[in-house]
C-alpha cells in the first residue's frame, strides 16, 4: 500500500511540475507575441548589416587566369528616386496597400501607385458627383470629423483633423498593444470626364502628427509610410459607400415590392393621365410589373426619355387562377400595339398613355382602364 501512494506522489508531483512549464511557455508565447504597431512595421532581429561596407571587387594578376563569374543574383541598380534611407527599422516589411473598389461599377486603374478609385454611374437618380460627395460628407459626420473646406465647383475637399487613439481601440484580445495617437488631414479630389459619367476619387495626406504616448514630448510630423495612410482612409470611404448603396437598393426594392396609390389627372402638357404617388425611378420597374401582370408585352423602351412601346395580348387567365379567384384583369383593348409616357413630376409620376398612331386616351376611355390599372398598381407584393 505504501508503495502505491509513492506512486501516486510522484505521478503527482511531475504532473504539476509539466502544467507549470505548459503556463510558462504559453505565457512567454503571449508576451512575445504583444507587440506594438511600430515592431509589426520593421523586421525583426538584428540590424547590424546596415553597418556593412560595400565589398572591392577581386583584383586578380595579370598572369593568373580569370575566374567566371556569375551574374545571375547581381542587385540591379537604384533608381533615381529609390528610397536611400530606407533600410534598417526606417523599412516597413509590410504588404503594400490596394485600393479596394467594392461598390458596383467602381474599379482602378491596373499600376497606378496613387489612392484613386473610379465610379461608373449605375444610377441615374442623382449625378454621379453629387453621389460621390453626399456619401463622403456623411461618412465623416457619422465620424464626427469636420470638414474644413468643401469647394464643389472645383471637385476638392479637405478635412479636419482625423484623431486616432490606438491606446483606446485596443481590446482584451489583441495581438498588439501601442499608446500611440496619430492625426491626420486628407484632401479628396473628384476628377470627373467630360461626359459625367465616370470619375476618380483620390485621397492625398496633406497634414499628419504622432505621438507615441501621453508623456511623450516629440511629435512626429511625417508619416511612415504615407500611401497606406491614403488609402485607409480611402477604402473606408468606399466601403461606407458600398453600404449605403445596399441600403438603398433594399429599400428601393421593398418600395417597388409594395403597392403604389394611383389617381386620374392630367399630364404636364394637359392630356389625361395616370398619376402615381411615387417618384420616376420607383414608378418606372413598378410599371414594368403592372404591364406584365396585365397582359402587356414590353417590345422596346427608353427609360431615359420615358417612352414604353407594349402590346396588348389580353389578359392571362389560366385554370388555375380561375379556380381560386374570379376576378379577371381584362380590359376593354384591342389586341394591338400601344405607346405609354411617363413623366416624373416632383415626388409624382404621370403615365400617359397612347394608340398606335400617338393619340392620346380620352378621358373616358382613361377612366374605363382606371379601376384595373389601379387596383394592380396598388396591389402588395405584385406577382408576375
């Protein structure tokens, strides 16, 4: 019995004696691991090299036979605006920045080295450069940074101070700790072509100041590495961008989804009209479902001017419908083609429409379709 508590005691002992060199290591791995944003920035270990003179080359006598020598890891040589002093910890060892262009119809032009991102306009409710600004202007509001000059008429804006307090941001769980603070300035330009429906958005640091701790009494005035502070900011930007165009789209969706009020009047040149409360670009694809579910074939169109070319094949009346319903969407229209008009007025839209030979409906004839297209158009959740 004695024998076996000696076991016990020693299996004992040399379990804990492995959990407290497991801890130990763990610990060390942890600590080793915490390091500040400027050690993630250079390389580790020993800088002793840069204290390294260029070698001579080998002089070799006259009446001694030549080696061979192989040039194939000879180091080009530097360019004229190589960074000389760019060695030792004055090297950041991190991968370049890219610019990252997520909203749909961005992209970036393949080698440029500046922060610049390109905008195609996808939608035509607002010019693109408006578009570009209000989502820019909003973005730093919601970051409570101010903006100290907005010029519109030449395309540039220039913020007020960017403060980052990197003792702050740092959780429980992070790799890196640093009590730096950093402050920067950023000027965007909009360099829109001629035609307005393309433009670059570029970023530019034009002021920064760091300080490495609440003590510290040295501010550094020149950023480490300028660029990737560029396009930081930049790929924020675009990213909130990005979002708020999904947020957009959805409630443009749910908008078009959901029935829409008509009433009759009249249209701006005075011919009687559909009128829907809605705007043009929530009317437009809402017509496009109401026609369908009418009977209407959609032969050719153009958004830009309005204008709709349909048929009219009456309507759809399957077995099935009938079974569960007994409400037809018929109308009194010859089978033949037709010209619609649509027109945003304001918050409004007007829908005119027209026979084959571009005469417009009477009212009579108007008020006689009135009841169905209304009732379709002011219908949940249409489906086609």
């Amino acid at each position: 019995m004695t024998y076996k508590f000696q076991q016990i005691g020693v299996l004992t002992t040399n379990l804990i004696k492995n959990s407290v060199i497991t801890i130990s290591v763990i610990t060390a791995t942890l600590f080793s691991a915490c390091s500040s944003l400027e050690e993630r920035e250079v390389a580790s270990g020993s800088f002793d090299y840069v204290k390294e003179q260029p070698g001579r080359k080998i002089n070799i006598p006259d009446d001694v036979d030549s080696p061979k020598f192989n040039d194939a890891y000879q180091l080009p040589e530097l360019g004229e605006n190589a960074p000389l002093n760019a060695t030792g910890k004055d090297l950041s060892v991190m991968s370049p920045p890219l610019v990252l262009a997520v909203v749909a119809g961005s992209h970036i032009e393949e080698g440029s080295k500046n922060a610049i991102v390109w905008f195609d306009q996808i939608d035509d409710s607002l010019p693109l450069d408006t578009a570009v600004w209000n989502s820019l202007i909003r973005f730093l509001d919601s970051k409570g940074i101010g903006v100290e000059l907005f010029d519109k008429d030449n395309q540039r804006l220039i913020t007020d101070w960017m403060v980052m307090d990197e003792s702050k941001d740092n959780n429980w769980y992070s790799w890196s700790k640093s009590e730096r603070t950093v402050g920067q300035r950023f000027e965007f330009t909009l360099d829109k072509k001629p035609h307005g429906r393309t433009a670059g958005l570029s970023v530019e640091l034009v002021d920064y100041k760091e300080r490495l701790n609440a003590q510290s009494k040295e501010v550094v005035t020149k950023a480490r590495d300028k660029r990737r502070n560029e396009v930081d900011v930049l790929n924020r930007v675009v990213k909130n961008y990005e979002f708020e165009t999904k947020v957009a789209d959805v409630k443009r969706f749910r908008q078009i989804r959901e029935g829409l009020q008509m009433d009759l009047g009249f249209d701006g040149d005075g011919e009687p009209a559909f009128v829907v409360d809605a705007d043009y670009e929530i009317t437009w694809p809402r017509l496009l479902l109401v026609l369908r579910k009418l009977g209407f074939d959609v032969k050719d169109y153009d958004k830009s001017n309005g204008l709709l070319f349909v048929k009219y094949n009456g309507a759809e009346d399957g077995w099935w419908s009938n079974i569960w319903s007994s409400d037809k969407n018929e109308m009194n229209l010859d089978t033949e083609e037709y010209r619609l008009k649509v027109v945003g007025v304001g918050s409004k839209t007007s829908i005119t429409l027209f026979d084959d030979e571009s005469n417009p409906f009477s009212v009579n004839k108007l008020t006689d379709l009135y009841p169905t297209f209304s009732k379709t158009m002011s219908a949940d959740d249409l489906d086609i």
